[in-house]
C-alpha cells in the first residue's frame, strides 16, 4: 500500500509538473507571437510614414520643378526628367540627373553592352578609346553607344536594349569597339549603325533604321517616346514574361514616360486620365479585366494594351493605334508650331524630317511597305 500510494503522488508530480510545463511554454509563445505582431505593425508604420514622406519629397520636387525660374534655367525635358526620377525612389539616380544626357555633346564616352558575353578584352578596348563601359541595367539610361550585336549572334530585345533606343541614336555593330580601339578614338557611330540583323528584325517585327528615326523624332517633339504619358502595369505582368518591375520602371523612364504604380483614385487624382496607358498580360487575365481602378480609369480615357503592344512600341520607338489615331484640331494648330523634328546628334545618321501631314514617328517598317 505504501508503494502504491508513492507511486501515486510520484505520478501527480510529474503531471502538474508537465501541466505547468506546458503552461509556461505556451505564456512564453503567447509573448514571442504579440512581440512579433508588435514588431510588424512597427514595421508597417514605419513604411508607410517612409513611403508618404517620400511621397510628399516626389510632390515638392515636382511643385518645385514647375515654378518659372525653373522653368526659365530648365528644358522641357528636363523638367520632365526631375518629377520622374524623384518618384523612383532612387538617390543615386537622382544624384545623376544633373549629369545625365550630356553624353556626346560633353564629349563623354558610356557605352553598354547587350545580347553579347562581355568580356576582359572588352573592357580594354573601351578603355583603349577612353570611354567608360557601364555593365547594370540601373546605368543604361545614361549609356551613350549600345552595342548590341556582333554579325554572329542575333540582336536580343533585352531591357538594356530597351532602355538604350529610347535615349541613343548609336545602337552599333561590336565592330565598331573593335575598329575605335585599334584607332585608338571613337570613330564615327553612323558608319556601325545594326542595320543589317534581319533574323532579329523577323523575329520582333520591326526595321532597326526606322527605330533610330523615330526615336530622335520622338525626343525632339516630346522628350521620348512616352513623353506626356503615365504607364501603369497591371499585377502579374512584371516578372511573368516580362521583365522585373524594377526594370519596367527603368524602360518606361528612358522613354520619358511617369511610372504609375498604382491606379487608386487618391494616386490618380491629379492625373489626366486620357494619357494614361495600363498595360496588362499577353493575354489579359481575368482579374485584371476585372480590376475596379482598371475599368474606372478606362471609362475616363485611359487606354489599355498588352505586354505585346508596349514592347513592340518600344523596339519601334512609334505607340501604334495611339499616334495612328486622326490628330484634334487644337494638336494640328499646336503642331504647325513645333519644328518638324530633331536635329541629328554628332555621330548619328542624318534623319528625314516628318512630313507636315504627320507630327508622330514612321508608322509601317520599310520591311512591311516591301
């Protein structure tokens, strides 16, 4: 009897020990979960006062851009680039606004390489001729000769290449390196123009002369090909073929568009909705036909296009069924006004005006009027 009865007041033991055990295990996760949610709503916080004071910095920047000094010491261009740039986020880039687009007329050398493995000898032979060679997607907007093709390997629609026929006349043959660094200078673009990929040409559907054309007609009438319009990409576009979100913000600012990143009525009050383009997966999903903000933007003026109509707009440096559109009185009265286009950079192909009849790039490829 005395056994049993130790034995059971050995076992009540161990039982409120493991009770109490239990207990204290499941205070101490109780604790560490409330210090977690604790710590993520901090967290959330402190984000959200991140975003809206930069929010308020991109709104003072731009208020600030559009006041008359500004405007007097100020290109239109560049006043477009300072409201843009201030809404990516990006110090560094805007470390460089003042800097950017000098290029060849400061006599500065930058050039990129893409679609082709860059190698030590590459770096050399730009160092030979002293330029500079710029190897992150981040510096390509500021790239003034893109090489993009060596006769082997067929030219690649990259986000580099993007990016670089929105701001240069100089998308070039390797040839060109390899012949500048023998001469130890730069020799002339115009003469190493990639105007002979036919395989790439078929492949993207577009004419490389008409894209360099275009582009230079483009930024001269309004600063680049997106110039006036605010691009918003749709959830699931970035990433699903297509590139990052973080590189579609690059494209979209080389062509000097503004970068919409959400359509909320609060983010799109003081938008005008009629130069609003949303862009949406090849083809469309469901939900993004769906998005309330998509069909209400849409029902004030906003267009809506896929994937394959913004890179294709991109690679022909021409909005397609936009610039195609008959042009309102009020643009043809203002377009009489506005020189016909460009002048040609130093070191570019001399471009044909536009005609009076059309104030927007090339609308077929030489290949499609063949």
């Amino acid at each position: 009897a005395r056994v049993a009865e130790a034995k059971r007041i050995e076992e009540e033991k161990a039982a409120a020990k493991a009770a109490a055990d239990e207990a204290e295990a499941k205070r101490i996760e109780e604790e560490r979960a409330a210090a977690e949610a604790k710590a993520e709503e901090e967290r959330i916080a402190a984000q959200k006062k991140e975003e809206e004071e930069r929010a308020a910095a991109a709104a003072a920047a731009v208020k600030a851009s559009d006041t008359p000094e500004t405007k007097e010491s100020q290109s239109p261009s560049k006043r477009q680039k300072k409201g843009r740039y201030s809404l990516r986020d990006s110090e560094e880039r805007e470390a460089k606004e003042d800097i950017e687009g000098q290029g060849e007329e400061d006599g500065s050398i930058r050039v990129i390489i893409t679609g082709i493995t860059v190698t030590k000898q590459h770096k050399k032979m730009v160092e030979s001729i002293g330029g500079e060679l710029i190897e992150k997607v981040d510096d390509a907007i500021d790239a003034t000769h893109a090489i993009a093709g060596d006769g082997k390997v067929p030219l690649r629609r990259t986000p580099k290449l993007m990016i670089c026929v929105c701001k240069t006349p100089n998308i070039l043959n390797l040839d060109w390196l390899t012949k500048s660094s023998k001469a130890k200078e730069p020799l002339d673009a115009k003469d190493f123009l990639l105007l002979d990929d036919t395989s790439a040409e078929k492949t993207y559907d577009f004419n490389m002369k008409d894209t360099l054309e275009n582009g230079e007609a483009v930024r001269s009438q309004r600063g680049g090909l997106l110039g006036g319009w605010s691009i918003h990409f749709c959830k699931g576009v970035a990433g699903t073929k297509a590139p990052p979100e973080h590189e579609l913000r690059l494209i979209v600012a080389a062509a000097g568009g503004m970068f919409l990143e959400t359509l909320s009525a609060r983010a799109t009050k003081d938008v005008d909705t009629s130069k609003v383009i949303i862009i949406t997966s090849d083809p469309a999903t469901a939900a993004q036909k769906s998005d309330k903000d998509v069909k209400r933007l849409t029902s004030q003026g906003a267009r809506v296009f896929t994937t394959k109509w913004f890179f294709h707009s991109i690679i022909t440096q021409h909005l397609s069924e936009i610039e195609d559109e008959p042009v309102g009185a009020n643009e043809e009265e203002n377009d009489d006004k506005k020189p016909a286009a460009s002048s040609p950079k130093k070191g570019g192909r001399k471009r044909k005006a536009a005609t009076p009849s059309s104030n927007s790039p090339k609308r077929e490829s030489r290949r499609r009027k063949r």
